[in-house]
C-alpha cells in the first residue's frame, strides 16, 4: 500500500500507483510548459501559483477516471493540464475579488504585482488552456465550455446572493455546484472521456465528481474558520473578513433565526461589524471555532461525501473504483 499525494490516498496496487503518479508528473511537465512565454515577466507571474504546489486534486480525478478506460490514451494528461489550469486561472481571478493575501502558503499575485496583472494573468492562463483544448476535439470543447459558463454562473449567484425568499443554504449550495462541483465533475468526465471508457461509466463518474466537488469546497469553508494558515495555505478567516458568507455563517444565521438566542444573534451582530479591524476579526473567528454551526457544516461536508461514494456503487470494484472512495474519506478527513 503506497500513498499518493498530499491527500494521503492509499493506493494499493502497484500498477494504479504507477500510472497515478506517471500521469501527475507529466501534468506537472505540462503546466510549466504551458505557463510559459516569451515575455520572462508573464512567464513569472503566470508559474506563480504553479510552483508554489497544490493539491492537484483535479488532475488527480482525471488520472483516477482514466483507469476505467485505457490510461495512457493521449488526450489523459493534456485534459488533466486544462482543468488544472482552469482552476488556477479562478483562483488569481478570485484573489483579486476576494482581495486575499496568501494563496498556498505565498504572497497572492493581486499582492505580489497588483489586481491588473492578476486578472490578466488569469486570462493568460484561461487562453493556454483553450489552445490544448482545442487539440482533443469538439466534444471536449463543448464538455469544457459549459462547465465553465456553470462555474462563472456560480461566481455571479454567489456575487449577487439569494432572490428574496429562497434559503440562503439552498442558494449555497447550488453557488457551490456551479463553482467548485462544474470543474471537478468535468476532471471526472474528462478522464473518463478520453480513455474511452463506456458513456455509462463516464456518466457514473461525473455524478461522483460534481459531489465530491461540492464536500471539497464545504471542507474547505470549515478549514477557513477552523485550521490556521500552515494547514490550508491561506490566511485563516479571509472569507469572514471579506464578509462572504460561507456554510459555517450561513448554518449560525439559519440557528439565530430558528431558536433567537441572545448569544447566537451577538455573534451575528459582530460578524455584520466592520471584521477588517483584527482584534474583532479574532474574536468573531473564535466563537465561531467554538459554535455548533461549525459541527453542521461539518455533517453537512460528510452527507455530500457519502453522497459521491454512492454515485460510485453502480461501477465494478476495482482498485481505482476503492481509490475514488477513499477519497471521499480524505475529503471529509480534512474538514475534521
């Protein structure tokens, strides 16, 4: 039993390792050779978050849906560099809206050379994607492009927040669907795709993908309040300073307004207050550690998890299948 990558995935037979971490070096090699340019200073800017790591969750998904097909079919690693790339790309576009310092453990690009560069930076990084996408066909095309018109979708939903009336959780939760679950779906899928793999093991997969997407962005809004920055990479609380209202937030405000407790509407009292001033930013990020809405959003991490495991129960068992599981467990391991 070998483990691969920062999830601590237990892959257990030599071949799949081999191939999982085959393919993820060869992504790596991908990324910097299409994050490169004739001009050193985008090259610079554009391999800023390429070198400082990451997870590399979403190459990891195409590499592991791949299994179900032929592995080392062409279209595998370029595919596995076009999410991964579109993925970084939203992150310095979401830096400058966030306006966020830290981004995997460095200073944030918008920080680093200004809101600018960062946006254009990300538009680079969206073109390069484009031109490798362009190579593995129209359907991988037309595959992407509507999952990136769902991702923006959920960045404006979430931008523009819930229509009167509709619960603000609900509202979040399909935010989270376009920005986080489109993109891991569509690593899913492609990996599926382009190995070849029977449309019905493609679709069982993407349905597995959109889920776990959804689990990873919900671990990561209970790490933002409960880890510090050497375990997420990030300052902890920038969405609470930002004032975006994340799972924890949301699930505190749902308890105010059903049970009307002194303490619960004090603490949303100072989470509406001006949180760029540290000393009340502290305060507001402590209570919260404290508070059961953080516990609800962590159940609520697991029920998405176990909801891609059962996406997962029409495929045959296999090694890859079992990897994909307990990926489920890694996700939900992080929001413990």
């Amino acid at each position: 039993m070998t483990v691969v990558g920062p999830f601590g995935l237990s892959v257990r037979d030599q071949a799949l390792e081999a191939d999982v971490q085959a393919g993820l070096a060869a992504v790596e090699e991908g990324l910097l050779e299409a994050t490169k340019s004739e001009v050193p200073f985008i090259t610079e800017a554009a391999q800023h978050l390429v070198r400082a790591g990451g997870k590399r969750f979403r190459p990891l998904l195409v590499m592991l849906a791949a299994q179900f097909g032929d592995p080392y079919a062409p279209g595998v690693v370029p595919s596995a560099v076009v999410v991964e790339l579109t993925h970084l790309a939203t992150l310095y576009h979401d830096d400058v809206m966030d306006e966020a310092a830290v981004r995997r453990g460095v200073p944030s690009a918008n920080t680093r050379w200004g809101n600018s560069v960062a946006v254009l930076t990300g538009d680079f990084l969206f073109a390069r994607a484009s031109q490798i996408l362009a190579d593995l066909g129209p359907e991988a095309v037309r595959v992407q492009a509507l999952a990136f018109e769902r991702l923006v979708t959920g960045q404006i939903l979430e931008t523009a927040g819930p229509q009167d009336g509709r619960d603000p959780v609900e509202h979040y939760l399909d935010v989270l669907s376009g920005k986080t679950g489109s993109l891991v779906a569509v690593s899913c899928r492609f990996g599926a795709m382009m190995s070849g793999a029977d449309e019905t093991v493609v679709d069982v997969l993407t349905q597995y993908g959109e889920r776990l997407g959804v689990a990873f962005q919900l671990a990561d809004d209970v790490l933002d309040i409960a880890s510090d920055s050497h375990e997420s990479g990030k300052t902890p609380g920038t969405d609470l300073r930002e004032g975006i209202p994340t799972l924890p937030v949301l699930r505190l405000r749902e308890r105010a307004a059903r049970l009307g407790l002194a303490e619960d509407i004090a603490l949303c009292e100072l989470l509406d207050s001006d949180l760029t001033d540290d000393a009340r930013h502290a305060e507001a990020l402590a209570a919260l550690r404290a508070h059961p809405a953080l516990e609800q959003a962590r159940r609520d991490t697991v029920r998405y998890a176990e909801d891609a495991r059962a996406a997962l129960g029409p495929l045959a068992d296999c090694d890859a299948k079992l990897a994909l599981m307990e990926l489920c467990d890694a996700v939900v391991h992080r929001a413990g």
